[in-house]
C-alpha cells in the first residue's frame, strides 16, 4: 500500500530517520496495526520512497507500507485515520492499494525559493537590536532596487540555458564533480510578489520581499538531482547572486512520461 | 508567536546538528491561547532536548502546570553548542518551544535540575534569554525563577542564582506556587513580599532567607534564619501515587532521545538503602502504585504516543510488589501489539531471572548487573545485597539461553576500599566468563563482557555523605590495576572520566562558596560539563583559583560527623540519626535488611499521613 502526504512547517527539520519513527507512532496511534518483519528484533514494514534532506517542504511524498494480517482496512481509508493523529506539518493526501514500481520514477518537480539580503528581515550576524527591525524597510531607492533584482533573475536565467553546469557532489564517494544541465528537464525563473493565488507554504512568505524563485524539474532517479544544487550552481557560477537563504519544495514527482508517480 | 524568532529560525537551523530539537511542535504538545491566559510559566531543563525529554519529572509537571485554568507551561532546554553560537551571532534570545517566545517574557522560569554538572547550563539559559544570573539583580514579580528536582537536596551552591526551591516531589506543591504567584500579582506584591508568602508554602525552601556563617578553618559555623524563616524545611511527597497526576497523554518527541519509549513509573522510593545512593534515600518513603493504575495507564500513554516499548521504571523495579500480576497483563497486550516491554535495574534473584525468559517473547534484550563492588564484604558495606552466587546463576541461565552480552557496573574508590576489592572484580569477571564457557548453548559466536567502573562521589543524605573521595590519580591506580588483570578479548572495560567525577563531587557537597565559582567557570566557558565533548577540567580549576576555593575541601577531607553541614536546613525524610547509623554498620560491613525484611527506622515514614509505608 501507498500513502501520499506532506512534510511542511516544523516537521520539515525532522531527519528522515525521525519521520519514519514519527510515521510508525502515527499508524500505532491511529490503531493500524502494521506488518512486521521476522527475527530478532521485528520491524514494521514501513519505507519512504525518497528521502527528503532537512529543511526542505515537499507535498509529494509517498509511505510504501504492509498491514498486519488480519488488519483490514481498506487502503483509501488509510489516509482519513491517520490525519487526525499525524504530526504538526504531517497530512496525508491520499492512500491506495499497489502502485507503480519504484523503478518508474523518474522526474521530481520542486521549487527553490532564494532570498536575499536588505529585504528588512534581519540576517544573523547583525543582531543590533533597532527599532523594529522586524518591519520590511521600504528603500528610497526602489526603481534602483527593481533593475538589480531584473539583473539577477537575467543572470540566474541565462545560467540555466548554459549547455553544461559542473557543481561539486558530495555523497558517499566523497566530493565528486557533477555536470547537472543534462538532469534538468524544465526550468522558470521569477521574481516574487507577482499575485499568485497563496498556498501557505514558504515561497507564499516571499511575495514582496527580495527573492527569485526557481521552479524546475529535475532527474529523481538514476542518477538523481537534488533541487538544491541549483542553488549551489548558482553560488558557483554567479557569487556575487550567491542568496543568503534557499527554501526548497518538492512539488509533484514523475514517471518517464510525466504523468504523476504514484 | 513572535515573529522575529520565526524569521530568524529558517536561516540558523540550516547550519545546526539536529534542528528538530528547536522547533517545537511535537504531538500532544501543549498549546494554549494567550487570551485565555494570566500567568506564564517556562520550564527549563539544563540539559539537551534529548535528555530533558526522557525525564519523567518534566513531564508529570509540565501537565500538572498545564491542566490549571489560565495557565500555559512551556517547555526549554539548553541549546547544543552550535546552537548556542548561532544564537548569540543573531541576537537570537533563548525560547520556548510550543510559542517561540522569548523566556524573559515568562511569568515564572522553573529549572528541573537532575545532575550538578548541569549547573553551568542554568547560567547559559538566562543568559541566553537575557534575565540576570543572580537572583538579587533580579526585582519584581516578572521572571521569578524557581527550581527543584533529584539534585536540589543541596541547594547552597545554586543559592544566589535561584529565588526559591521546591523541594520533593511537585505534583501538588508547582500548583501551590504558581497560584501563590498569581495572588502576589494581583495583590501587586513586591518580590520579597512574594518570597515570604511562597516560603509559606511546605517543601519550599527560600535561600535568601537563611544566613550561612563560617569558622576560620572553612567549615561552617551556622544557619541563620532570618526571623520568620523555618529551620528546617521538609520535602514534599505525594500521599497517594494512585490518585496523582500522570501523563498519559505524553508529548511524542520529533527526534530521538535518550529514552526512546514509555515510561511508567510502577513506584516511588527504594525498599534497599545501598549507601551510596542518593535517590535510594531521597525518595524515600516507599510507595507503590496499585497494578490496575499502571495498566490503565500502559496503555492509555501507548495508545495515545503511539510507542512500540515500555519501561516499567522504579530504583528497583524487580522489588514492586505487583510485577508479576503487572507483567502477565502487560505482555498479554503488547505482544499481540509487537510493543516491547523492558524492564531495568532488575536484581540477580530468582523472580528476576523466570521475568526475564517472559519479557523476552518480544525481543531479547541485554543482561545487566551492578555488583558494584568486587568483593561480598565491600559489596555488604555498602549494603548493596546482591551475592556473587546470585549473579552466577542469573548468567548461567541466560548463557544456556542464548544470552552473549552482559554489562557490569561497578563502583571504583567507595570507602573501605582496598586493592583485593579492586581485584575481586576481574575475578567475579572471569567467574562469568568461565560461567558462559561452561553453559553457553552456542559459542561460536562468543561473549561480550562489558565492565564499567565509576569513580565514587559521596553526596548529601546518604551513609556515605560524610566521607573522603579518594583522588583523581589514586582512582586511576585502580582502574590500571583492574584493567591489568582483566587480559581477554572478550571482556571490554570502561571507566568514567576521573576530573569530572572530581567536580561532581565539589559540587555535590559544596556551600555557598560555590556559587562564585560556577559562575566564574561558566564565565570563562564552561558549558555542557556532563557531556565530554565540551567538558573543560581546566576552566573550572581556573575559576576555583580565581575565587580562592580549595576542592579538597569538599572531596579528599571529608566531612566530620559533628560538623555542621551546608544542606541541613533540607529534611528529606530520612534522619541524620539513621545516617550515621548506616555509616557506622558500613565501617563494620554490616548489612541493613531491606525495608521488608524489618524497618530500619530511617525516619521517611513521618512524611506519611498514615505513618505506613510501601502498602
């Protein structure tokens, strides 16, 4: 069985180890009893598809999962009775029997919000105590403002359209140089404060203040390409656009043909 | 929630170790409006999110404080050190994880204090939240800070830092003080005003009500109180544990911690009396809770955490009464949920050894034993009852059982101490080692014998609260003496950091000249002592030299009998009479009979409205 849901707000600084501990508490709490391994120490047979980093929102993940025998519930129920005892940040969207094979996923639709410095929010490091400090400054300089952010999202644009993007790779191996262009399917680079309908996540928080949003959809699987080293390319190629803060969202995932991965 | 924080947290918690600690948000957290709410209450616990969260004392009070109308408790913890630097780089102030909003705008800060290396972390969180160290910078009724817990039995060195101590148990004396606190509010008392009141209340122990004078030898000469101020102070205690507040609905963590799981408390109090224990003493009296409670309770806190094992916690778990009848209901319902069920500090008896094959249906788990000492006439001087025959036959039987892990605890430097006690821990080892040679069902797969030795700090209200610590380097002596006679493979040894135990020791039987010198450690930046990745043995010397104290004062001297001790203003129940009682049977190695086996007369029964104890 499968479960799609969300990871947002504090449940985003939650390792991937503590939201699977997070997840078995929640069936147990719902009264799911859930399929357990054999041998020494029994496991329930519980897996998420793609680990997601800390710090990263995503309303696309899936929970593979096992009911106990004699455990019948009916897979679309799955989703209603945990929503009640799941987490702050933690809703499950929807829950069914089966699904494709995990091999099939092959794209990963996120979005990366930079922000930058002198938006008025204060940054660490100038902890000086003004006055309201919390209020966005409106500089006297706003035409000045406006062409220096074109400029950057031009900037960030025209990186993107390069035919090759080396960036460093750190995994299990080490540091390994990595060309990411080819693992970039789409890419759309905005500015902020352009009216969208809000969605109460992160990015929504950036309207109006001094950011670029990045909205790509990049290789999930072999070899995968996680959203944030769009931002590490940028700190690569383009320093002086290095944002003082990357918000990263998962936003759909994919099969070969682009139709939702569930 | 205040906004700052939340702007602040996204760009810090990026760039520190396990930022789930610091966010909050948990399940089962408390959450209240602020409209629906005159008084606010932080509770702080001087240690990381992982250990603060596994204590059962912050979370019976943390509901306890919770369930009054108009009052929302919050809960704080010390920030790990690169939390701390992020913190301090952005200006960012200490706060409370259910609103994010800054301690300082806390009505009451209560500190839960379990262990003396903690005290350098209370300085960092007022510091961090920006409130002054010393109680006496500190005017008003706004940011009254408060503190109790397993340590505070001697609270001398924490006396100018802290307003007022509850001491014992706070189910009911938290809801006392917290309303003492909201009548001073509304009646506009000043702070001292406010202390004379809270002092009223029992188990509360005022420090600033009490002068301490000195000989010219350092020992102290008296314990002045001012005129109104009790002469004594005796902890509190819940009468009746059945009736008591219990979480069971507890905060499920974010992230993992310490004690990973329920934690059902099946008693208060220790039927033993080992003489070196504090809390086998402190706890005192005895006091079972009825088995169909603590089912209930079982499985109300599994049900609601969601949490696959379950502790059933005591000092001595395998002397509650109802155990058997407890565990035949309880494994029943957890194995048929795969819920674990564990049960700690389980003696080498008989009984022990048939609940061990039974809690092993779920998952088999290591075998541990704390002789403590190495020989039966030291281990019957410190009245720790556990005969080598006992721990033989526990090993023999969980060896043919499958059984390849044993942990051993020990006790290095305990008084009457010689180098054959010392040895006769590599022999009682090796005893165990031929023990699995001679029963093991499978050997190819070999045994692991983990032994550990601790370095012994004496501490208040105990038998032993009069006597010498031997120093760091004699204590290293015998550990390299042990660890030479201890040559094979499959035994492992450990022991703990000799300066830290040194400290401990200061600190635990230290005045109010101790007091300077926390605060002169924590200045030069002493943080975090009880974890060895920040502990700095050097800072702390430093600040004892600086405020011209001698350590050995409080570790290698000892302390006379007919000397006036800095925590005797504290009554835990237990009578100095009954201590030195118990000091002089341990100088003969003289057992004392557990509570069951006779009473011993060590006094806690006063504290009972019934005068019976473990009914």
């Amino acid at each position: 069985m499968r479960m799609l849901f969300t990871k947002e707000g504090v449940a985003i600084w939650s390792s991937h180890l503590d939201l699977m501990r997070a997840l078995m508490r929640s069936f147990r709490r719902a009264g799911i009893e859930l399929k357990h391994s054999q041998g020494f120490t029994p496991h329930p047979e519980l897996s998420i598809l793609m680990p997601l980093s800390v710090g990263v929102e995503s309303q696309c993940e899936i929970a593979e999962f096992a009911l106990a025998e004699g455990c019948e519930i009916p897979a679309e129920e799955i989703a209603a009775r945990l929503n009640p005892v799941l987490p702050a940040g933690i809703r499950a969207l929807e829950s069914w029997e089966g699904g494709q094979k995990a091999g099939k996923l092959a794209w990963l639709r996120a979005r990366l919000t930079l922000r930058y410095q002198g938006t008025g929010n204060r940054e660490p490091g100038t902890g000086d105590g003004e006055a309201d400090s919390s209020a966005p400054l409106r500089s006297p300089f706003d035409f000045a403002q406006g062409k220096a952010e074109n400029d950057r999202i031009e900037a960030i644009r025209a990186l993107f359209g390069r035919p090759s993007l080396i960036v460093e790779k750190h995994g299990k191996k080490g540091v390994v140089e990595t060309d990411i262009a080819p693992m970039i399917r789409e890419l759309v680079v905005k500015g902020t404060g352009n009216g969208e309908p809000g969605t109460g996540d992160a990015a929504d928080s950036a309207a109006g203040e001094n950011a670029v949003v990045l909205e790509a959809v990049v290789a999930a699987q072999n070899p995968t390409l996680n959203p944030l080293l769009l931002a590490t390319a940028i700190e690569r190629y383009l320093p002086e656009y290095k944002p003082a803060l990357v918000q990263c969202r998962r936003l759909e995932i994919y099969d070969a043909d682009m139709r939702p991965f569930r | 929630m205040s906004k700052t924080i939340d702007e602040l947290l996204p760009r810090i918690l990026p760039r520190v170790q396990k930022p789930a600690r610091y966010v909050g948000g948990e399940y089962n957290q408390t959450v209240k409006a602020l409209r629906e709410i005159d008084t606010r209450v932080a509770f702080c616990f001087p240690d990381t999110y992982e250990i603060g969260m596994s204590n059962l004392g912050l979370r019976i009070l943390y509901g306890v404080v919770n369930n009054m109308d108009g009052v929302w408790c919050e809960r704080v913890f010390t920030p790990w050190g690169d939390m701390e630097a992020e913190m301090r780089a952005a200006g960012l102030p200490l706060y409370a994880l259910e609103s994010h909003d800054p301690v300082a705008d806390f009505d009451m800060i209560a500190f839960s204090v379990g262990y003396e290396m903690s005290y350098t972390n209370i300085l960092t969180m007022l510091d961090l939240a920006g409130i002054p160290l010393r109680a006496a910078e500190r005017h008003g009724l706004h940011n009254i800070v408060f503190a109790g817990g397993a340590c505070t039995y001697n609270p001398e060195p924490l006396a100018e830092f802290i307003d007022f101590f509850s001491l014992g148990e706070g189910e009911e004396s938290t809801v006392e003080i917290v309303n003492c606190w909201r009548d001073a509010k509304k009646r506009d008392l000043s702070k001292e005003e406010f202390l004379w009141e809270v002092g009223k209340i029992p188990g509360v122990y005022v420090p600033s009500h009490y002068e301490h004078r000195y000989n010219p030898d350092g020992t102290l000469a008296a314990i002045v109180p001012l005129p109104g101020a009790p002469a004594k102070v005796t902890k509190r205690i819940v009468q009746d544990l059945d009736k008591a507040y219990y979480p069971v609905e507890p905060i499920v963590q974010s992230t993992e911690i310490v004690h990973d799981r329920q934690n059902l408390e099946v008693m208060r109090g220790c039927i033993r009396g080992c003489r070196f224990c504090q809390a086998g003493y402190t706890y005192r009296p005895v006091r079972p809770r009825k088995p169909e409670t603590l089912y209930n309770q079982a499985l109300q806190s599994l049900a609601s955490s969601g949490d696959s094992e379950i502790t059933l916690s005591s000092l001595s778990t395998s002397d509650y009464k109802y155990l058997e009848p407890l565990t035949d209901r309880l494994t029943e319902y957890c194995a048929a949920r795969n819920v674990n069920i564990s049960v700690p500090s389980l003696r080498a008896d008989n009984f022990s050894r048939d609940l061990m094959l039974k809690l092993q249906k779920v998952r088999k788990s290591g075998l541990t034993f704390a002789p403590e000492a190495g020989t039966q006439r030291l281990r019957d001087a410190i009245n720790k009852n556990v005969t080598e025959e006992d721990v033989l036959k526990t090993c023999e039987i969980a060896f043919a059982g499958g059984w390849n892990n044993v942990k051993l605890y020990f006790m290095l430097g305990l008084p009457t101490e010689t180098d054959e006690d010392v040895l006769g821990i590599a022999e009682l080892v090796y005893k165990i080692y031929n023990c699995w040679k001679d029963h093991a069902s499978n050997k190819k797969r070999g045994v692991r014998i983990h032994v550990a030795t601790a370095f012994f700090v004496p501490k208040p209200f105990t038998g032993f609260q009069w006597e010498r610590q031997i120093t760091p380097e004699e204590y290293l002596r015998r550990c390299r003496l042990l660890k030479e006679h201890m040559n094979n493979k499959s035994i492992e040894y450990s022991y703990h950091e000799a300066k830290l135990s040194e400290l401990e020791a200061v600190l635990a039987r230290g005045d109010r000249r101790l007091g300077p010198v926390i605060e002169a450690a924590w200045r030069r930046g002493a943080k975090l002592d009880g974890w060895m990745e920040y502990f700095d043995y050097e800072k702390w010397i430093a600040a004892l030299e600086e405020c011209g104290v001698d350590r050995h004062f409080y570790t290698t001297r000892g302390f006379g009998t007919d000397e006036l001790l800095p925590w005797e203003t504290i009554d835990p129940g237990v009578s100095k009479a009954f201590l030195l009682r118990e000091r002089e049977r341990a100088g003969r190695s003289e057992i004392t009979p557990d509570c069951r086996h006779g009473c011993a007369g060590c006094g806690a029964n006063r504290l009972l409205e019934c005068g019976r104890c473990d009914p």
